[in-house]
C-alpha cells in the first residue's frame, strides 16, 4: 500500500462515460449513479475515489492504493490495449479484478469451465448446460 493519507481507490471509466465530456454516451448515468454511491460511502471510512479514464497515457497509476476496473465499456473496441493497460496498471497498483481473472473469463468460456466443475463435484450433469 502507498504511504499517503487518505488511501485512494481508482474507477476505471470510458472517457465519454464522465461527466463533463462533449460526446457523453447517454448510458453514462450508470457511471453518476456508481460514483454517487461509492463515493460518500467510501469517504465515510476516510478512502478517496476518484474515477480515471483506463487509456489515459498521462494517468500516474503509482499514485492509486488500490485499482478497480469501473465504466471501462470501452474495452472491446481496443481489447488488447486495454489488457495490456491492466498488466501495467497491476505493477503499479493492486487491480480488481486481476488481469489474469479477465483474460480467463473474458469469451465467458469459464462458464462451461464451471459447468464441468459442478457436474463433477455434485453429479449434476446437465443441469447447467
């Protein structure tokens, strides 16, 4: 963990999804309705959360205690990039969830990796595919 107070915690966004961006998306209410809940909450415990654009070249993730991947919609359009971010991102700062965790369930083939798991371990065959 850095040595600074308060800690802070950064949310991963798509530029167009903050407020203030001339093309906002018109969903970007759901990255408000986050950082308005997270926010005072967070705060209350004495944690700062600001929200960050995850391609931002000029973005010091060194200064975050803590990483969490937010209203980045946007990964699809530049998927490698933004893979590639997150691998830089968890040298400098703890990411949740973990590059590793979203290269495995990104094609949501994990799905079929559990089906086969819970079949095994419950003898449900079936049951969820």
């Amino acid at each position: 963990m850095k040595k600074h107070e308060p800690m802070t915690i950064c949310y991963l966004s798509l530029k167009n999804t903050l407020p203030g961006t001339p093309d906002r998306r018109s969903d970007a209410f759901e990255h408000d309705q986050m950082m308005d809940c997270l926010r005072p909450a967070l705060a209350a415990h004495g944690l700062t959360f600001e929200a960050a654009v995850w391609d931002d070249p000029d973005k010091d993730w060194l200064r975050d205690d803590l990483v969490v991947i937010g209203t980045s919609w946007d990964y699809w359009d530049q998927l490698e990039n933004f893979l590639a971010t997150l691998e830089q991102i968890a040298l400098a700062s703890p990411i949740f969830n973990h590059p590793a965790l979203l290269r495995w369930n990104l094609h949501k083939q994990y799905l079929c990796e559990l089906a086969e798991k819970i079949s095994r371990q419950f003898q449900l065959i079936g049951l969820i595919r």
